[in-house]
C-alpha cells in the first residue's frame, strides 16, 4: 500500500484534458515523468507504487500504441492491468456506455483508462465511476498524455516552452492531439502556429489563441518544433482534400520544407505515420530531425507518472472505501 | 524579330486606365511598347507598318470568360481552333474555356493538353478552367492546388449546380486556402429538372415544362451564404434575373468577394423570342421576362454585374433540331458579343468605356491576367472597331463550326474590323469577305 511519502500532483482525481492542468501540475508531472525515464531504462523496470492496483484499460477505438504504452506503465508500476477491447465487451451487444461503466464499476478498479471516439465520454465515465479516469482520446476532443509525453520530449531535448516557436500542422479538425497540445503548449508560454488548408481546421481556430497560416512554407518559418498529425485515411480521398498527391504536395512534411524551420528544429508525430501523405520518409526516417522514436519512449514514461500522480489521489481521498 | 507596328489616328479607349482619346499605338515585339494621344499624330510614322485607324476604335482584345467548345469529346460541335477563328473575328483575343468535355478537365495532364492543343491550333488565347468537383459530378472536389499549378485560372462544374451544400461549402473553403476563384451556375437543380424555359405566361401558353425565375436567386442567397462563411472569390458565372441582381448588389455591399457576369442573350432577347417553338431561344439561363432583361441592362450600367460574357455553347443539327423539350441548351455567341455589347452604348445604356470594360478590364481583373489593357509592357492584344459598321446575322457567315445563332436576321452595328494577338492579326474583315 502508498503511503503519504508521495506528495499530491494532481488536484483532481481524473485526467481528462490538457485544458484544466496548470502550469505547476504539468511541470510536476514532467519532473516525475524525468525520474521514470531513468527506470525504465534501467535493467530492473518495476517499481511497487501501484502494487495491490487495478488498471482497466478500455478501448472503443483500436489503438495498439496508445493501449500497450498505458498496459507497460502500469505493469511497471506494479499494478493488475485488464485490457477490454471493444470486439470482446458488450458493448458491441448493445450495452450502453453507461451500462458498460457501471459494470466496470462493481469490479472496482483503481484507475480507468478510456479511448472513445466520441468526444466527452471520458468526461461522462468519470462522472459515474468511483475510479480515477485517465482519457486515452475522446473523439476530437482531447488526448492529454499525448501532449503531456510530447512536451516530455521537448524538454528533455533541451528546448524551454517560453517563446518556444511550434508549428501543427494537418487535421486539426479532427485532431484530439492538436487541442491537447494547444491548451498544453500556451499554457507553458510557448506560441502556436496552426497550418493546414481551410477544410481541415475549425472556422474559429484562431480563437484558440494560436497563428492561422495556409501556406506551409510561410507557416514553417523559423519554426522550432514542427507537429504533424495524421490524416485519416477516409478524409483524404475528396470529403475534406482532393487526394493524397496533393495533400503531400501542399501540406506533406518533405526534406526541402524542413530546411524552412530553424535549424536544428524538432520533427514529431503522434503516429501512426501516413508516410508519403503528411511526411515523407526522408523526413521521419532523419535522426538529425526526427524524435518520432523518443516520443514513443516517453508515451511510457509518462504514463506512469499520471498514474502514479492520480493513485496518490485515490490514496488521500480514500476513494477505493467500500 | 523587332517587328514594329504603328497604329494612328485611333480613338483608343482602354477602361483599364479611364483613357478615351484620339492618339496612336506602337506594337513592338508582339508587346504594347507605346501608347498615347500624341503619338503618330503627324502621319510621320517611318514604321514599315503603319495602320490608319481612320478615327476608329483600338481597344484591348476582348475576354470572354465563358466559352464551352467540343474538344476534346465532341470535335463536330466544336474545336479550340473553330472557336479561336469564331474568337477572333468577335474582336475578342482571350478565351476562357469551361471544363464541360469528354473527359472532363478535372485533372492536371487534362489542363495541359487543352493549353497544348491551343498552342498548337488556336488563333487566340485559351485560358482553361479547370472543374470543381471531379467529373462535374458535385461530390468530390477537384484538386485544386495541382490544377492551379497546371494553369487552371479558375475552378467551375460549368453550367451545373452543386447541389450539395456541403461538399460546397468544402470546395469553397479549399480553393479559399489557394486563393483560387470558384464560378458558380446558378439555377436549383431540382426546381428546373426536366426545364426547358422560365415559368411564366408564354410558357404556359406554349406549354413547355418551366422553371421559376427564383430557381437562380434561391441559388444565388446559398451561395453567397456560404462564400460568406469561407471568404472563398466566388464569380456568378450567368445571372438573368432582377432578384439576383438585388442579392449580389447587397452582398456586394457587404463587401463580400462576389462578382458577376451576364450573358449577351440575356440582355438582348426576353422569354417572348422562344416564338414558334424557336430550339436555338433555349439557352440558360433561359431567357428571361422583360422586367429581368431590363434589370439586366441596369446592372451592367450600374456596375453591379461585372462582366458580359458570350456563354458560347456550340451545338449541332442533331442536338437542336428536335422538339423544343428535347432540344439542347446553347447558343453560340463569340461573334455576337460585341454587336451586342455595343447595343448599350448605342441606347444610351452605358458609356462606351463601361461596356468595353466588362469586356476587357474586368475579366482580366478577376481572373488575375496580364490582358484587357493597353498599358505599355503588355502583350498586343488589341481589336480595331468600327462602332458604326451595320450588319445583320447571318448563320451562314459565322467562323464557329456550329451555327446556333439566337440572333439569326438581326441587325446590329458595331463590330470588328481587326484583331491582333501578341502584335499578330489574327482576323482582318476586309482581307477575308
């Protein structure tokens, strides 16, 4: 059992978005993340601060990435990890989300972590669950490890948030990842760029707070992190771009575009990588340019330092009382 | 080659530049190298060429922004090269043509190939506009970024309606990101399914299926709505009605990227010219009632429809000669334009700088070409006019390969005696009948 040698990270007992974190709680989560780094590239990767635990992993979206990164995590800290995919949960019998987290709920676990591809059912689950709730992606919503993991990277690289220059650049329509990183990266002091054609950003992207450009090239001036994000397969053959020649054409991160940013700017992607559609392999394939490989690392990292931030919650409140 | 020619004594009207005076024009190296009202004023000019305008008019080549041909596809109807000839000797040097082919011009190596064969076979400039949504089907949109990069100067299904508003409203917000200009029909597809003409007393009387006038305005306000939500550069490609008028004349107002144009047909004739069952009246937009005719005519005066276009649409015998319901939609009109263009200035309509301006100036201005004036450094694309020249239409006459004149024995005056690209004459009235 945790005892109150942890302090308190987080002030709630869930982690929905990036948009209600503050600046403390974000900075305390990437100082322990910094410490489960060290672990986990060290030979013995357990530690015992979710021992007793249980960890329910719960896809409604296949995500293989995202769901073995949080499974490692918490196996590495120890806890009883569950993973429900939506192929073999009732819910594909009809259950309601509702039925389905009341269900969870009798199992009494300690910590869910929630992928949907509607946005809001993490925060509707954290609302009828006596768990922690950790979103792993809600629709286009939010995807807070995700931001969290690439400012992990960013830091680690040596790169401080004040004035930092960051350029997304894709789908932000869609793009849980891109609000996650808005709210996270201004909140730092770093100032946005959002880049992409008119379709595939929201009519009031600027009201974010962020730099709107079109034009790729100009967009990527003196950048010093470039964000791509993944377009979806169905979205490029006509509904929201014409085809993928042209998406790459216009807005396809390439050698000659990179050199746009400033030198020794970073390259990240959430992947799963479109190669030839949002980035071509030269780019993602360049160790002189690309931290895709490390953004993968620290997903891991990350993700045990939310869950072991939001298990010391749990331990305070008492929550896990019959 | 530094071949020179010398234009004097013209009356030189270039709207681009508010000039309309007597002077002379110097045409150096295909380019407008001198212009004025001073120059060749002494008959000294030494120049192996010299033209004497004889006090007539020297304009900027004419652009007519809306030119369907046949080719590639339907080559019997009409070539690039038949269309150029019919082009020039309309006085008009830049033609914009629509993507309506077989195939379609929806893709880059298609764009290509129509500047290809202009190149080769055209007397005058062909400008393509590349389709909006692939195979002019109004589901998926066309690639625009590419199509603009292969010389596609604008994007248009031609004279279909997207029908769905929200494929619409993501064409427009796309070719906003490239800047690119969207030319919009206007006419509800559904409420002028199986139309032939515009509801009213004659139809009724002749008993032809019709369409409401306010089928083009109710596509007009949605349109304007959604150029309104994704600030795309959105041009009315043929408006006919009084009602539209008034809507883009507000949008105007608000400032809004719209622009428009008109048809020669629709200023000239009104529903009543149908007659007998006329199949070369069936054009679209159809013709109008009187009060939309004038309302037409009003707003090229007022300046609220920026462009006068011929909307050429050649059709053949097979095509036309059937019963009025089954006939084909069309006319042609690249030899006509002017004639009727200049019937304004001759009614005391407009000025005569303002109806070449829809001509010249404008389209040049909202298709971003280096045309439609005769400023010093631009390619000599001029056309010599005789305001007064009377004559009266006859099919038999006409340069374009299909002869679906709606203007057959009519009389206008005013045309074109001469017109040059690039400092070449491509027609010359004298040398040819």
């Amino acid at each position: 059992m945790t005892t109150a040698r942890a302090e308190t990270i987080l002030k709630s007992s869930h982690l929905l978005g990036t948009e209600t974190l503050s600046v403390g709680e974000i900075t305390a989560l990437l100082d322990l993340a910094d410490t489960y780094v060290a672990l986990s590239r060290s030979n013995n990767k357990k530690t015992d601060v979710l021992k007793g635990r249980t960890l329910i992993n719960l896809f409604f979206e296949a995500s293989t990435r995202t769901q073995s990164s949080f499974e490692l995590a918490g196996k590495r800290l120890g806890a009883d990890v569950l993973n429900m995919s939506v192929k073999t949960s009732s819910v594909s019998k009809g259950e309601t989300l509702i039925d389905t987290a009341t269900t969870l709920n009798a199992m009494r676990p300690d910590i869910l972590v929630v992928r949907h591809q509607d946005s809001g059912a993490a925060e509707l689950l954290s609302r009828k669950l006596d768990c922690g709730v950790v979103n792993a992606g809600d629709g286009s919503h939010e995807h807070p490890t995700q931001a969290l993991l690439d400012a992990l990277t960013i830091r680690r690289r040596g790169r401080k948030f004040e004035g930092l220059l960051v350029a997304i650049c894709g789908d932000v329509l869609h793009s849980r990842v891109a609000r996650s990183n808005i709210n996270l990266l201004l909140k730092m002091g770093a100032r946005v760029r959002l880049i992409a054609p008119r379709t595939l950003l929201p009519g009031d992207a600027d009201r974010f707070g962020v730099e709107i450009f079109h034009d790729m090239r100009k967009g990527l001036e003196g950048v010093d992190v470039v964000m791509m994000l993944r377009l979806q397969l169905e979205r490029m053959s006509g509904a929201f771009v014409p085809s993928t020649r042209e998406y790459f054409r216009f807005y396809g991160l390439d050698a000659e575009k990179v050199k746009l940013a400033r030198p020794g700017a970073l390259v990240m992607h959430p992947g799963p990588m479109n190669r030839g559609v949002e980035i071509d392999s030269a780019v993602a394939d360049d160790i002189e340019v690309s931290v895709i490989q490390e953004q993968v690392e620290m997903g891991v990292a990350i993700r045990m330092a939310v869950l072991d931030a939001l298990s010391r919650g749990l331990a305070v409140e008492g929550r896990n009382a019959p | 080659m530094n071949r020179r020619i010398a234009f004097r004594n013209a009356r030189l009207v270039d709207p681009a530049s508010n000039l309309d005076a007597k002077g002379g024009l110097l045409v150096e190296n295909g380019k407008i190298a001198d212009v004025g009202p001073r120059l060749f004023n002494d008959a000294d000019a030494k120049d192996p060429e010299v033209i004497d305008c004889k006090g007539m008019i020297l304009a900027p080549g004419l652009i007519d922004m809306r030119v369907f041909t046949g080719e590639p596809g339907s080559e019997h109807r009409e070539t690039l090269e038949s269309a150029s000839l019919a082009a020039a000797a309309g006085g008009v040097t830049t033609i914009v043509v629509m993507p309506n082919t077989d195939p379609v011009i929806d893709e880059p190596s298609l764009v290509d190939f129509i500047r290809r064969r202009a190149a080769a076979t055209a007397k005058v400039r062909v400008v393509p506009m590349a389709a909006l949504t692939k195979n002019l089907a109004g589901e998926v949109m066309t690639e625009i970024g590419l199509l603009t990069e292969a010389g596609a100067v604008a994007f248009t299904d031609g004279d279909r309606t997207i029908s769905n508003t929200r494929v619409l409203r993501r064409a427009l917000a796309y070719a906003s990101t490239f800047g690119a200009l969207v030319v919009g029909h206007a006419e509800d597809p559904d409420l002028s399914e199986g139309a032939s003409v515009t509801e009213g007393e004659y139809a009724m009387r002749l008993g032809l299926p019709a369409a409401p006038a306010a089928a083009e305005a109710i596509i007009v306000e949605r349109d304007i709505r959604l150029v309104e939500m994704t600030g795309a550069r959105y041009h009315f490609g043929q408006i006919s009605t009084r009602a539209s008028l008034d809507v883009i004349a507000a949008a105007k107002k608000r400032g809004l990227p719209i622009t428009c144009g008109v048809a020669a047909h629709n200023l000239a004739l009104n529903e009543l010219d149908v007659g007998a069952y006329y199949t070369f009246m069936k054009v679209k937009p159809p013709l109008r009632s009187e009060s939309d005719r004038s309302a037409m005519l009003e707003g090229v005066a007022s300046g609220v429809i920026d462009v006068i276009v011929s909307g050429h649409d050649p059709q053949a015998a097979d095509t036309k000669r059937q019963p009025f319901a089954q006939a084909a939609f069309g006319a042609v009109g690249l030899e006509t334009l002017l004639p009727v263009a200049l019937g304004l200035h001759h009614d005391g309509r407009a000025s005569l700088s303002l109806v070449l301006k829809t001509l010249t100036a404008a389209p040049a201005k909202i298709l971003g070409l280096n045309a439609g004036t005769l400023a010093k450094g631009t390619p000599a694309d001029l056309v010599l006019i005789d305001q007064e020249d009377p004559f009266t239409v006859r099919e038999g006459e006409l340069r374009s390969r299909a002869r679906n004149t709606p203007f057959e024995g009519r009389s206008f005056h005013g045309r074109a005696q001469k017109t040059y690209v690039g400092g070449e004459c491509v027609f010359d009235r004298k040398a040819r009948r």
